[in-house]
C-alpha cells in the first residue's frame, strides 16, 4: 500500500506541472492588460509601462512562466496584483470557506442520497422507488442559481427561517482560529455564534448538495439492485436474517465501490464549481476569488487558485483508490 501512495504521489508531479503550463497560457490569452486594468482607463503610458516593468510582465511568456515556476518550488505563491499581498497568505480564509461549505454539502448528499437509493433498491419499483428517482431527475436537471434564488425567496424572505447571504452574522462575527466557523466557533465556546454560521450554511449547503445527491441516488440504486441478486444475500435472508441488515451489512458493503467513486468526483467538483453557489449567496468563497481575480487579470491569484483546486481534487481520487483497499480486501494494490 505504501508504494503503491509513493508511486501515485510522484504521478502527481507531471501532472500539476503540466496543470501551470495550461493555466498560464489560458490566462495569458484573457483579453486585457492587468496593468490597464490596475492603474484604470485614464492612467498614462508611461505609468502603465512602468507597472508592466515591475510585475514583469514585460518578459517573454516562457520567461514569466519559468520565473513563476521557480517560485512556486520553493513554495511562493506570488502576490496578488491587486492588493499586494502575499497569495499564500490571502488565499486561504476564501478555500476555508468553500471548504466548509462543499464539506456541509457532502454530508448531506452522502446521508440523503445513499439512504435515498438503498430505500429504492429495497423497495424497487414501488411508490417510493419511482419517487425517489423522479426527485433525483429532478435534481440533475434543476440549474443551480433558480433553485437557490427560490430557496432565498420561500426560506429567507418569505419564512424568514434561514439568512440569505454571507457565512456569519455582520453584528456577531466570528473570531477565526482556522477560518473554518463551525471549527472556530467550538474552539471559542461560542454556541450561540455556532447556531448562527449552521443557519448560514444550510440555504447555499442544499443548493449545492442538489445535484451531488441525485447522482449518488441513482448510483447507489443502480450498483444495490445489481447486488441484491447475488447468491449471498440471497443466502443470508434464507438464513432468517433480518432484511435491514442483510441490506445494510451484506449488500451495502459489496456496491459501496462505485458509489464511493462518484461520492469522490463529486467532492472534488464542489470545491472547483461552487462559484454559482457562492455568488448568489455571497459566500466568500474561492470560487468568487478567482473570478473577482479573473475581472483584474491578476495573474498570481488565478494561477495559484486554480493549481489549490487541481491539488485537492487529485489528492481526493488518490483518497478513494486507498479507501477501496480498505472497504473491499480483494482488491490489492500491492
């Protein structure tokens, strides 16, 4: 197991770097100077060029790439052109927050859709079955910003039972430890404040738990109802076992592999598509990071941004491939 880690490891290394290369040349071919839209429509040539001289963005294009290349080996994200800070230091209370939020997404679509899914294939094609898959298609189907606008009017405006925007109360804020509230809340003994940041969660949570639930419904379904023909559960219910648990100990562990997998994919394009989400609910997330750093073609923000997101979605497949050692003993990677 362990080599079979190193060696995945080390195939992140041509990966990611040929992630850089790919993203510094998509953002070099953005329309636009990020010195003109740094010093505005009305600032001169001169100290436009000047501005180019310094972020260096007067170098060929494989010169910058190499320079950026060179610091991010030793661990320099850069800075931001916009506000001058270091990326490595702003950029992290932004993937705190998608964090958070993308986590809280999960939970709910790992608990509701497996449970959704296993109930059908239980009881396959019976009320609940179709359902359950007519809510699913629904989901796949339904746009992300209609179903969170709708969640802000009937929730927020009209029921006034959740807030609509932003991750804290603007009265109450939260003193971050991590940046992650639910975790800084705790740690501070604050409660009262806890309460608040779930509430704050639970309207932009759904609405981006939608479409993750509905697939892992489907495939859970799909991979249950396949298991259930097997001879051994067949086996344990002669038995005289109960029904829950020949479902929940025999057969859910067997069809686990591909849901895991998608539970997986799917983890990983909420951290990198939250940005819809994010922006209706104004969750400072860092989808809205890189997209505010696209409007300014800040060129170390979108880079660094980017690689995060591609590291963390790699790391979270490499994750699952260990977790199917674990979860089925037959499958060995050594």
């Amino acid at each position: 197991m362990l080599h079979y880690i190193g060696k995945r490891l080390l195939q992140l290394i041509p990966v990611l770097l040929g992630m850089t290369f790919v993203v510094f040349m998509i953002i070099r071919a953005i329309p636009g100077d990020p010195a003109q839209v740094i010093l505005g429509q009305l600032a001169s040539k001169e100290a436009i060029e000047a501005l180019r001289f310094k972020l260096g963005l007067d170098n060929p294009w494989y010169v910058q790439y190499f320079d950026y290349l060179a610091a991010l080996l030793k661990g320099d994200l850069g800075e931001s052109m916009r506000t001058v800070q270091p990326v490595s230091e702003e950029i992290w209370p932004y993937l705190a927050a998608t964090f958070e939020l993308a986590l809280f997404a999960i939970i709910i679509a790992v608990i509701i859709g497996v449970n959704a899914g296993i109930i059908s294939a239980w009881f396959q094609n019976s009320w609940f079955d179709y359902f359950a898959m007519i809510i699913a298609l629904i989901g796949v189907s339904m746009p992300i910003f209609w179903l969170g606008l709708m969640e802000q009017w009937f929730f927020g405006i009209e029921l006034q039972w959740f807030p609509t925007s932003g991750r804290e109360e603007v009265r109450n804020p939260v003193s971050a430890v991590t940046n992650l509230y639910v975790l800084d809340t705790i740690l501070n003994g604050r409660f009262d404040q806890l309460a608040q940041v779930l509430k704050h969660l639970v309207l932009p949570g759904i609405a981006l738990a939608t479409i993750p639930m509905a697939i892992i419904a489907r495939m859970t379904r799909s991979s249950m109802l396949e298991v259930m023909r097997a001879d051994y559960v067949r086996t344990a219910r002669a038995k005289g076992q109960k029904m829950f648990w020949v479902v929940y100990k025999h057969a859910l562990k067997n069809a686990i592999i591909p849901v895991l997998t998608v539970i997986g994919l799917q983890t990983g394009m909420l951290l990198g598509g939250a940005i819809l989400t994010e922006t209706i609910f104004s969750w400072p997330g860092i989808g809205r990071y890189i997209y505010e750093a696209i409007q300014f073609r800040d060129y170390p923000v979108i880079q660094s941004g980017i690689l995060i997101v591609a590291f963390i979605f790699v790391m979270i497949n490499l994750i699952v491939d260990i977790l199917y050692g674990l979860i089925d003993p037959r499958i060995k990677y050594d």
